[in-house]
C-alpha cells in the first residue's frame, strides 16, 4: 500500500506546490535576511534586499495565479 506521501508525490500539482514552496521559503529568507539588514543599512544593500524581496513576492504570485487557474 502507498504512503500518504507516494500518493501526494503522484498527484500532478505536486511540482506545481513544491516550486511555490520555494517561492515563499525564498521570500521568508530574504524578508529575514531585510529585516536584520535594516538594524544595520551601512553593512548591507539594503535596496538589494528589497528588489530581491519584490522579485519573490512577484514570482510567488504569478506561481499562485497560474495554479489557481489550472485548478478553476
């Protein structure tokens, strides 16, 4: 008998969830990462961070939109 895993493994959204899960493990790192670097501006780049922050948060959401529509 499968394990509850091998039968979510099989499912044709599971891709699909993984890479939004990293999208959003990206997104927590680098929001992490800003607020820290916010203590401090003049040892990190600060606005670096932030383009790095939209650009996950960007990536994220077009991730969710286009599983939202394959499941709609």
């Amino acid at each position: 008998m499968a394990s509850n895993f091998e039968r979510w493994e099989k499912d044709p959204f599971f891709s699909a969830a993984e890479e939004v899960q990293e999208s959003a493990d990206r997104m927590e790192s680098t929001y992490r990462t800003l607020i820290h670097a916010l203590k401090e501006p003049s040892v990190w780049k600060t606005e670096e961070l932030r383009r790095d922050l939209r650009t996950a948060l960007g990536t994220a959401k077009w991730q969710l939109q286009f599983v939202r529509q394959l499941v709609c």
